[in-house]
C-alpha cells in the first residue's frame, strides 16, 4: 500500500513538473501583438474601367446617287487630308454642268445684247434688270452643277484611318448611304466614369486650371507608354449610376490605340494625413469591417471602421479609428470581446516595413 501511494505521488510530481514549461510557454504564446494607425499623406491609384475613342471619328456618306465607280483605298489604310478615296460615276453630273455651262452662256450674250438695247434707248431699262436677272439664275445653276459634280468625289476631310467597306464597287448608292467610317488616331480620348464622392474628393484636392496625369493599363495588361492628361469632365451626373464621365487626352505617335479598344485609367489620388492600418487587423461580420481596440486595461473592444480606400494589404480608415488607438494586429480570432489579453506594441512604421508595403 505505501509503495502504491509512493508511486502514486512520484507521478503527480512528474506531471506537476512536466506541465510547468509548457504552462510558462502556453502563457508567453497568447502575449499578442498590437499597434497603432499610421498617419501620413499618401498617394493610392485607383483603377476605373475605360473606353478608347479617336478625337475624330466620322461616317464617310455618299452625297449624290449613282453607282460607285472607283475605290482608290483599302480598309485599314493610313490616308492624308484631302486623299481621292471614292468615285461615284460622274457622267450624269458632267452633262448637268455642260448643260448649266450653256444656259449660262446664252443668258450672258442675252444680257449683253439687251445692255447695247438699252445704253440707246431701245429697250427700257426694266428689261436690262430681267436680263440681269436670268443671268444670274444661270451662273447659281452652273456654280450648284459644279457642286454636285464634285460630290461625286469623296476626298479625307483629314489624316486618318479607314475603316471597313459598307460598299463595293459598282453598287448602286443612294444619296446619304455609308460608304465607311474614318478615324483620326493623333490623340485618343479616354472615357471613364467616376462616383460622386470620388468626384467630390477630385475637385477638392485639385487646384484650378491644374491637369492631372494618368496612365492607361491596356487589354494585355500592360501600360500604354504615353502617360494623359485628364482633360474634361462631362456636364452632368446619371442619375441611374450616380456616375460623371472623365475624359483623359493621350498622345498617340506610333498608332498602337484605335478606337473601340477597351482599358483602365490608373490615376493616382491624393490622401493627406490618412490614417492607415494592415489589412489583416480587420475582420468582417455582415459585410461590414471590424477591429479589436486594446484599452488601457488591457481589454478588447470590438469596434466598427469605415474604409475609405485600400493598398496592397493596407487600408486607409475613414472612420472609427484615431491615431491613438491600440488595435490588435494578430490573433483576432484567438480572442473575443472583452476579454483581457497581453500585449506588445509594435510601432506602426515597423509593421508596415514588416509588410514590404511602401506609402508614396
């Protein structure tokens, strides 16, 4: 019986003096780490959805009837202002200008003769002006043939690009109909809508007269070389999206944008004196973001934050949150509200070094 109870109180020592460490180590584990916002200026680029436009972009359209005759140009060819493009069949049109050619003639001798009548006295002077008169009529006929005829001609109205035919040669073409598009590829202008607080923070943060650069990220996900400038904002919201639409200028020397093309504009916006905090201090209930405030007693308080905007692994607070506040940065999950923790404060520009996250 007493080697029993020996034996019995040998192991309860063991144990007290295994578990001993392992309550020290459990206890040195659960000191948590906290810091505090990081308050500065900063920069953050904001990415919006855009749309590519040529600064010029028209229709080119028949203005008379008749067939098409002639394509001087291919789909896709660079063409300079004032560049034959198309011919309509010009027969028709020249007999009209011949036609108006004559009668022009005819009423100038007409008018010559009536002015000898009249200088001696032959004929009154009432007849002059109606001879005037004809004459007139004749050289509007003749100048108005002289138009049709050189519509028959559809020349660039500029430098540009042709799209692709709506019409082949020999097609009949009404007055009016498309021939093909045309675009001036110089400069682009990029669309790209913007919210009303975005808007808001925009015009408060920039001076007047003052442009802001942008750059353009492009379908393949890499940076259009040439950076633009924000240029025009539209008159007025929609009231369906509560959106307003920007419009970025972009130099465009080797032709690589066209219009139609898709992107996003990557613009930098200013924040003086954010309040920012690491991502992973954050949790979520009801889509709505938390973090743990450590009190002076050591307690946590779980506590609401609004998110202004957002870094790689960083947040900037709008509100919920002061400079001087403790907040938990690890262990969130370990922990619940109320509960009194140990802790270690970790200065908020090492944790932020500690992210490899930079604030411009």
């Amino acid at each position: 019986m007493k080697k029993i109870l020996m034996l019995a109180g040998l192991c309860a020592l063991f144990f007290h003096t295994s578990c001993e460490p392992r309550k020290k180590e459990k206890e040195a584990a659960t000191e948590f780490l906290v810091t505090s916002p990081l308050k500065k200026d900063t920069l953050i680029t904001k990415e919006y959805v855009a749309q590519v436009h040529s600064i010029r972009h028209i229709e080119l359209r028949a203005q008379e009837r008749g067939y098409l005759q002639d394509i001087y140009v291919d789909e896709g060819q660079f063409v300079k202002k004032g560049q034959l493009l198309f011919r309509i069949m010009p027969k028709l049109y020249k007999a009209e200008l011949q036609k108006a050619k004559a009668e022009a003639d005819f009423a100038e001798i007409e008018y010559k003769n009536t002015k000898t009548l009249t200088d001696t006295d032959v004929v009154a002077p009432n007849e002059l002006a109606m001879a005037k008169a004809k004459l007139d009529k004749a050289k509007a006929e003749l100048a108005l043939s002289g138009v049709h005829l050189q519509f028959t001609e559809i020349r660039a109205p500029f430098d540009g690009i042709i799209d692709r035919f709506h019409v082949r040669q020999g097609s009949y073409l009404e007055e009016g109909e498309l021939l093909t598009n045309m675009s001036d590829n110089s400069k682009m202008w990029v669309y790209y809508n913007v919210t009303e607080a975005e808007y808001l923070d925009y015009m408060s943060q920039t001076e007047k007269d003052d442009s802001t650069a942008v750059n353009l990220l492009m379908a393949n996900n890499r940076i259009f070389e040439q950076p633009g400038v924000v240029e025009t904002i539209e008159a007025d919201f929609d009231n369906e999206t509560g959106n307003i639409p920007f419009r970025a200028t972009f130099p465009n020397p080797k032709g690589l944008l066209r219009h139609g093309e898709t992107g996003s504009i990557l613009m930098k916006v200013p924040f003086k004196d954010a309040l920012i905090i690491p991502q992973k201090a954050t949790f979520e209930i009801l889509s709505k973001k938390f973090v743990f405030v450590v009190g002076n007693d050591g307690r946590v308080k779980q506590k609401e934050i609004s998110v202004k905007a957002e870094l790689p692994h960083l947040f900037i607070v709008d509100k919920g949150l002061s400079v001087n506040d403790n907040i938990l940065l690890e262990g969130i999950r370990m922990v619940k509200d109320g509960e009194k923790i140990a802790y270690k404060v970790e200065k908020p520009k090492e944790v932020v070094a500690n992210l490899e996250m930079y604030a411009e």
